[in-house]
C-alpha cells in the first residue's frame, strides 16, 4: 500500500494506518489509551530532550531512520546521567511512501525501544506532498538522581579522554550507501543505556559526557573545551579507527576527526578512574573498542599530536560536510 495524503486527514484512513502500523508494534499500556496526552509517573529531577531525524537513505548498514530515532534520542538523555524513560514519536510522511517500509521502520523503533528500556508514550501522524521521504521528531524524557551532576562544565585539568570504540563508522556507512560504493562498513547506531549504567554504578566519578554525533569528534571536544574553558590534548595514534573506515577516509580525503558516529561517547573522568572506566566500559554492548586518547590540561583549544610527534590545532567542523546522517 501507498501512502496517500488521505492517511493524514484525519478520518477512517488515518485510523487505520495508526492502528495496522504504529499502535501495533508500539503497544504499551500507557499509548493503548488514545488520549490527547500521556499520563505517567515521574522524578523530582528530568531530563528532557528533543531532536528531528531525517537521514537518507532510510535503511542503511546496520540500521534504519527507526532504531536510528530512538538510539539517538535515548544517548542525549544519557549524556547528563539520566535514566531514560520516555519518548514521544511523531511521523511525517511524504505522499507516495511504501506502508511495508514504514512498518519496517516501526517494527526497528519497538525494538530498540525495548533494548534501551524506554516506552513510546504519544505520537502523531502527518502526511504531505512529497516522494515518498519520511521524518521522525521525538522528545525524550529521562530521570535524573538528586546528586547527578555530569555536565561539559564540569570537565577539570587532569581529567582523563576516553571514547568509547570507533570514530566515523556511521558517517562512513551512509556516505557509502549514497554513492553505491560495496564494503563492509555499517552503522554504529546503538542505544548507550547500559555503559552509562555500569559507569555510573561502579561508582565512575564522571565529569562530562557526549555522544559523538555530526561534526564528529573534533568538533564535539572543541564544544567541551570552550565550555569548561581548558585545552583538550589527543594523540592520534590512539584514535580507533576501523581499518576499512580509514581506507575510505584516505581514497576520499576525509577527516576522520569530523566524521559522526551514532553509538559512541566520549566521557571524562579522574585520571586515577582512567583504567578502571576503560575495563567497564569494554565489557559493555557496544564498548569492545574503548581506549583513553588523551587528557585535559590548562589553556584552551583542543591539541592533537601526529603519530610524527608533531602537534596541531583540531578545529571545529566548518561547511555543511555530509548533510542528513541522522
């Protein structure tokens, strides 16, 4: 079936879209009630967050506009120290799409829902002229403990840099699925849930943490390093880069340093925590590929030292560079 502008009047054809499609595959006792908003329990302390998902193309190596939805709602909220809880997921679809790939995309954001522990609790629908695209804006709700305290203020001089596995995997995967190139690089895309949690409950003392997404790692510690008013000092050769991500990056002229991810953090702790974050880290999902890369000094800017020895200054990302990774 195709979608059709009448799916988003409102009517009998909407109705039935919602329920053969999203109230299918997103059922939980909190959305199954239909009412205008959602009711449900909370915290004296919240994280909220928002964010617009409109990556071409929808499917991709190692994952979709779906899971891709939820993964990076879910790590915004992590990133503070939340626990995550909720999202709410509205859908605009363009006149002419495939309703067997939208439930493909419904079907990966339940199940990524499921993985990172958090329910879908309101939603919407629009339909509009268009090709056939389609675009996911989510909230996403967290809780936060009353001693919480992990924010890109809070980076210190002799703070430890530690990444969670390999840059570029996401930005390299959709680059190559748009220019039709074959190789084996997917995705990263992944919820964070359960790093941050065995971080935070083995008593990690974190300062800050950021998902590294657009702009890439360069561009995410320059942000840190002007908010905490220190220098950030990475050496190169401790940089993980997958083999076959780094041979694209080469044939392309790419910088790794501004390439995104969608499942992988950089955290900063106590040097002294440096080792036994890393261990923790490792034995996490989606952490196999954990290294520190560098640590925080007085100054300002973010340093990275060649694997020459030579040392040059990392600067944010500039232009548009890959437009619509997520």
């Amino acid at each position: 079936m195709k979608i059709t502008l009448a799916h988003g009047s409102g009517g009998k054809s909407t109705t039935e879209l919602i329920d053969k499609i999203f109230a299918k595959h997103l059922s939980n006792p909190v959305l199954d009630m239909m009412d205008d908003c959602a009711v449900v329990e909370g915290s004296r302390r919240i994280a909220v967050t928002t964010d617009s998902f409109v990556v071409t193309p929808l499917v991709f190596k190692g994952g979709d506009i779906g899971r891709l939805a939820v993964c990076g709602t879910v790590n915004d909220l992590l990133m503070r120290g939340a626990v995550p809880k909720y999202i709410t997921s509205a859908f605009i679809i363009e006149e002419g799409a495939d309703s067997e790939l939208l439930e493909q995309l419904v079907i990966s954001m339940a199940a990524a829902a499921k993985e990172a522990g958090v329910i879908v609790i309101a939603g919407d629908t629009k339909v509009i002229n268009g090709s056939g695209g389609v675009y996911i804006n989510t909230t996403g709700v967290g809780f936060v403990g009353d001693n919480t305290d992990i924010s890109c203020r809070c980076v210190k001089n002799g703070d430890s840099v530690i990444v969670s596995g390999n840059m570029g995997d996401h930005h390299a995967a959709i680059l190559s699925a748009r220019m039709n190139v074959e190789n084996n690089i997917e995705s990263d895309c992944a919820p964070l849930v359960e790093m941050v949690s065995e971080l935070m409950s083995n008593g990690i003392e974190i300062h800050a943490m950021r998902d590294i997404t657009r702009g890439g790692l360069g561009t995410v510690l320059n942000e840190l390093a002007d908010s905490s008013g220190c220098s950030i000092n990475i050496y190169e050769e401790k940089i993980p880069v997958s083999d076959e991500v780094r041979a694209f990056c080469k044939i392309l002229g790419l910088d790794v340093m501004h390439m995104g991810n969608e499942g992988k953090l950089v955290v900063f702790v106590p040097s002294e925590q440096e080792q036994r974050a890393v261990e923790i880290i490792k034995k996490c999902a989606y952490g196999s590929g954990c290294t520190a890369v560098g640590s925080v000094e007085a100054g300002s800017g973010v340093i990275l030292t060649t694997r020459l020895g030579g040392k040059k200054t990392v600067s944010v990302l500039y232009g548009e560079g890959l437009p619509r990774i997520c």
